[in-house]
C-alpha cells in the first residue's frame, strides 16, 4: 500500500506558553488558553453531575450506565485540549477520542433496557417485549415486519449496538497503526490506495448497525420511555457526534480557501486545532445539558444517608456486564446455527403476573405435562403430541401414518436425531370441566347417546360423518366465567388446545373444499367462531388478572408508602416526646440546685447576721465594763462611736455593708473577736493586734 506526505511541517516551534518576555498572545496561544479553560469547566461541572449520583447511588444497574455516559463530555474536552496542545499527533488522539463514542451509545442501550425491564414483572425486559404485537421496522427497512416475541429478538438488538464496543476501538487501533506507517492519509479523502477509506467503511457500517438498533427498541418501547424522558437523554450523546462530525467537514472544506498555511502550521493543522477548540467549547454547554438530562434527582430519596463513591466510580469502569452481554448474544447465535430448539423461539419468556421469576411460556410439553429427556421446553414432535393424548385418556386421535410427519423439520439443512420418546404424563388429575364439553375435545360430540366421558367428543370426519349428522356436533365456547375459574396453567393450556383446534377445523374445511362435499364448510365455520371466541375470552380473562394484579402491586405499594409514613411519623412523636422528658428533666435538676443554691445563701446570711450580732454584743458589753472600770477609778471615759453609729449619722456603708457589696472571689475577712473591738475602742485605730 502506497504512503502519504505527513500533514505537519518541517519547522517545528520551540517556543513554549510562557516565555523570559511574557505571554505573546498570538492566536494559537489565545486559542490554547480557551481550549484549556473550557476543558477544566467541563471537567468541574461533570465531576459535579457524577459525584451527585455517586453519593445518591440508590439504583446501580441504571446509574452505572448513566455515570458512563456523563463521562463522555469530559474525555472529549480533555482529548481535544491535547490535541490542540500537540496539534502533531492529532490523529491519534482523535482515533481514541472517537473510540469512547462506542461506550456511550452501548451504555445508552443497556440504560434504556433497565428502564423497560422496571415497568415489567420481575424487573424483566423481555417481559414488557412479551405484550408487543409485531410491528413494521423503520426506515428504510418498512416493507419488512418482525415480532418482538421471539427469542432472538433482545439478543438481535443487543449484538447491533455492542459489536460497535468492539469494532470502533478496533479501527482506531488499526487507524493507528496505519497512521505511525503512513498509511492512513485521512487528509487524501476516500482514496482506496489508502487505508483511511477502509477503516470509514468498517466504521459506517458499524455505527449504522448500532444507531439502527436503538431506533428500533426505541419504537417497540417509547410508551415505557415516556416519562423518563429517553429522547432529551439521546440528543445529548447523538448532538456530540452530529458537532463533531459536521463542523470537522466544514473545516475541512474550507482548507485551502479561507484557511491558508503557516511557518508552523499546515492547512490540516489548523483545520484540526479549530475543530479541537471547537469540541473543548461545545463541552461546556453539553456537560450542563447531561447534567439536566441524566438528573441526580431522579435518584435521591429522602432522609437516606449518602453512599459512598467509590463503588459507583468502579461499577462505571468495570466493563465486565458489556462483555457478558456480547458472550451471551454470541452464545445464543450459535446455539441458533446448532439448531438448539430454546434458539429458534422456544424457549422464550412472557410474562407471568406475578408467577415466579421467569416463568417460561407454556409449551406443549408443558401444557400436556410431558418431559424432554434432553432439554424441558424444548420443540416437541408429533408422535409426542399423540401419545400425549392418548396417554391421558381424554380424546381418541386419529393417529398419522406417514413415517415423514413423525420427524422434525430439518434447521439448515442438517440431518436431525429422531425424537425422544415421551414419558407418561405428570398431569395426576384431569381439570374439571362442564358435562357439554372436555377441555380436549370440545366442539365435537358423538352421535350414540349413551356414550359416556371421554368417547362422546370425537374427532369430525367429513368423509366418514356426512353433513347429515351435523345436528349432532354442537358444543359450545367457553365463557368467561368459567375461564374465570381456571388456573393460570390451565388458561395456558386451553390456549394451545384452540390453537390446535384451530388448526384441525382449518384442515378439515380444505379437504371438504378439495372433496366438494356440501355444508362441511359451515359446520367448519361455525366451530372455527367458537373457538376463536374462546381465545378472546381467554385473552380478556388474562388481561383481569394483570390488571388484578397490577392494581393489587399499586394498591400493597402505597398501603406501603402509608405504613411507612405512619411509621415515621411515629418515629418522630417518639423522638419529640424523648427529647421532652429530657428537657423536663433537666429543668427539674436546674430548679433543684437554684432552690438548694438560695436555700445556701440564706443560711450564710443568717449565719454572718447572728456573728455581727454576737459582735456588737460583745463590744457593747466591753464598753460597759470599760465605763465601769472608769469611774471606778475617777477617770473620765471618752466612749468613741464605732463605725456602724459613724455610718449611720453621715450615711455611708459600714464596713460591714461594704463586706457584704464585696465582689465575690475575694476572701471575707474574718469575724471580729470581743478583744479585737475592746482594743479598737480602747486605743482607736492604732490598737494592736490580738493574739495569744
């Protein structure tokens, strides 16, 4: 393969941001700068938008996948910052940016998944897919029809969008290699002497496959989308790759034109550096949009305590449920190129209101109690479907001759191992039913009347019983209260005995019309009517239930919600009334120690009055015995006013007052003795002091 001219010049600028003069803005720094700026906004809004899910992270199988595709804006800025910083190796940094495009949309399928498989039974998506009809295919596939109710269908869908998982990484890394040969030339457009134009293809081909497949289960699933807004969630990964694509070709068609070389740079260069700063723009605005799309909100419950963010972050980078879903879909292809009957549609799940967690469907062995040796549920042959019958002793069927109707139908052209033969029915008890019809054999009633059970419903003839006798078939459908009665197994099985019904009443009407045998046709008709009307009134009778059911699930979901709101509330009184007892009791301790500090003072006053008292008695009584020992003598006694006569004449606080106004925290001076006062009285202020 030839090689290319490299799309960057020679001349290659030494110069750095910063510079010994300064920032020289010119417009590769300018640009450098945004790019950069922009590029940490989407990183702080998006790590934002992530840490708000993380430390709400109540529903991990959707959240896991919403947090993959909130990386997406952050791994495209941060990218495109570097691509424009090393505007050298664009390519390989756009081959892996482009790669990340692969994990979006596949986490996008499994979110939408989860969000069908919540609004059915068992948290099942192939639950909710069990109630859609077949329906025509999009655009420009409309002319064909397909029915969601096969088994391949999830795994078709599913294997669309993940092989674009594993096909874009591999083109980028092929792209890349390329690239470091020189033979990639993405500047030379679709040439194919170049492996650009392959790699495109492969590409094409890979995201046409997975956008298509999302369309599809978008369509068959928009009702159960509704309210969680699937479309704004979809635009905001789509719009990304619709900027990036087309402003990339419009820079491209304008090299050359508007966009002009430099010393440094290549029209290329420049093309992609503009494309680059572009994208790092762009991101900031859509970080905001998923952050509005993919709403934290959405998952935070009240009065829960945050979790932690580390597993959310590590479920978001462990990829392993994307490979088991590409095993899986392997697996079930090649399970359908074996040819193993649960591949080819019938093993397939439906709902089962409320049954068990995936029930499988009724099949014939299920519905007539047989058992595959090899695999129960598995395609079931004629001979089974008579024995069956037979075995239970509820109708006599006219048995096939031919030895070719006795083997399956070949898959593929491969040569299939005859059928097992069957074992006895496990059915212990024939289901109840009125006397003027059997569950097995309804419609058809023999001519003798004094036939009894099982032998009064044979199988009409027309070539043996001529429309003569044909006031003697009656029989009637079933009504719905009857159906009303019946088990969910039972409806399963009256189900596929209309549909064999069906069936017979459909032969037996050809071969009167090939044999031009008159009134067959309507007898035919007219038991076709019954039983068609039957499987309505099944069908309505198994739409009651889910509607039972669906009610009783709303009806037990807010006696719940109330039970725990009473609960909770009761909680709260409880909590009100602890936090009470404690408030009261703590204001009873409070008042008892106010009560018991007053009860202190007043005994320290009553205490200090009586030692004041005690004082003045006893310098009052020194007085006395001074006075009296002065005229004793015949010296005359000058009595001096003590210091309480001294502030009560002029109005100041005595010392004793001044004791009591005391700050507290100073030491109380102690009591004064009778000698002390004696002494003061005696000799003034310059008595001396007491002691032994």
């Amino acid at each position: 393969m030839p090689t290319c001219e490299s799309d960057n010049t020679a001349d290659v600028d030494q110069s750095d941001f910063w510079s010994s003069d300064g920032i020289d803005w010119d417009a590769h720094r300018i640009g450098w700068a945004i790019s950069g700026g922009c590029a940490a906004l989407t990183v702080i809004i998006s790590a934002i938008a992530i840490a708000k899910h993380c430390r709400s992270y109540t529903v991990p199988n959707e959240q896991r996948q919403i947090l993959r595709i909130l990386y997406m804006p952050p791994v495209y800025a941060i990218i495109s910052f570097a691509s424009y910083r090393y505007f050298r190796s664009y390519t390989y940094y756009s081959l892996v940016e482009v790669a990340y495009e692969a994990v979006t949309i596949s986490a996008f399928l499994l979110l939408i998944i989860e969000y069908v498989a919540a609004t059915a039974s068992n948290h099942d998506a192939e639950n909710a897919i069990a109630r859609k009809d077949k329906s025509k295919l999009p655009l420009p596939f409309c002319c064909w029809r397909y029915r969601p109710t096969k088994a391949y269908f999830m795994y078709t869908v599913k294997w669309a969008v993940l092989q674009y998982v594993v096909v874009r990484p591999l083109v980028s890394i092929a792209g890349i290699v390329c690239e470091k040969y020189k033979v990639l030339c993405e500047s030379e457009g679709f040439d194919f002497k170049y492996a650009n134009v392959y790699l495109e293809i492969v590409d094409f081909v890979s995201i046409s496959m997975a956008l298509y497949g999302l369309l599809v289960f978008y369509g068959l699933t928009k009702e159960e989308l509704k309210s969680r807004r699937p479309l704004a969630k979809f635009l905001t990964i789509k719009l990304i790759v619709m900027f990036t694509w087309y402003q990339s070709f419009v820079f491209e068609a304008l090299e050359g034109r508007v966009i002009h070389a430099t010393q440094y740079w290549t029209e290329t260069n420049i093309a992609n550096g503009l494309n680059a700063l572009a994208i790092c723009i762009e991101m900031v605005f859509f970080s905001v949009a998923m952050w509005w799309a993919y709403s934290p909100g959405e998952y935070k419950k009240q009065r829960s305590r945050p979790t932690s963010v580390w597993k959310p972050l590590w479920d978001s980078i462990n990829y392993s449920d994307f490979a088991h879903e590409i095993a899986v879909s392997v697996k079930f292809y090649i399970d359908y190129y074996r040819g193993v009957p649960s591949a080819h549609g019938h093993g397939h799940r439906t709902a089962n209101l409320g049954q068990g967690p995936a029930a499988p469907k009724a099949t014939f062995e299920t519905a007539f109690g047989l058992q595959d040796q090899q695999q129960r549920g598995g395609a079931a042959d004629v001979r089974g479907f008579e024995n069956a019958y037979a075995s239970d002793g509820r109708q006599n069927v006219r048995r096939y001759d031919d030895p070719d109707q006795r083997t399956r139908k070949p898959v593929r052209g491969k040569p299939q191992p005859p059928p097992p033969e069957p074992v006895q029915s496990v059915l212990n008890q024939r289901v109840p039913t009125s006397d003027d019809h059997g569950l097995y054999g309804f419609f058809r009633r023999s001519v003798e009347p004094e036939a009894q059970g099982d032998d009064r419903y044979l199988l009409f003839d027309p070539v043996d019983n001529p429309p003569a006798l044909a006031k003697y078939i009656g029989g009637r459908s079933w009504s719905a209260a009857e159906l009303r009665l019946k088990s969910f197994a039972d409806l399963h099985t009256l189900w596929y005995v209309c549909l064999r019904e069906r069936n017979l009443l459909e032969t037996q009407r050809n071969l009167a019309r090939r044999m031009e045998i008159p009134g067959a046709n309507a007898i035919t008709e007219n038991q076709a009517k019954k039983t068609v009307q039957t499987m309505v009134r099944i069908k309505n009778v198994m739409n009651e239930r889910r509607l039972a059911y669906e009610g009783a699930v709303e009806t037990v979901e807010r006696a719940r919600a109330k039970k725990a709101e009473v609960e909770e509330k009761k909680q709260d009184e409880e909590l009100l009334a602890l936090r009470m007892a404690e408030y009261e009791a703590e204001r009873a301790r409070v008042q008892e120690h106010n009560s018991v500090v007053a009860q202190r003072r007043l005994e320290v006053a009553a205490a200090e009055a009586a030692q004041r008292q005690a004082a003045r008695e006893a310098a009052e009584q020194a007085r006395r015995e001074l006075r009296e020992a002065a005229e004793a003598s015949g010296v005359q006694f000058v009595e001096e006013d003590t210091p309480e006569d001294v502030a009560a004449q002029t109005g100041a606080p005595s010392e004793v007052q001044e004791q009591q106004q005391a700050p507290a925290g100073k030491p109380e001076p102690e009591a004064a003795t009778a000698q002390d006062v004696a002494m003061r009285a005696l000799f003034g202020d310059k008595a001396p002091p007491s002691g032994p």
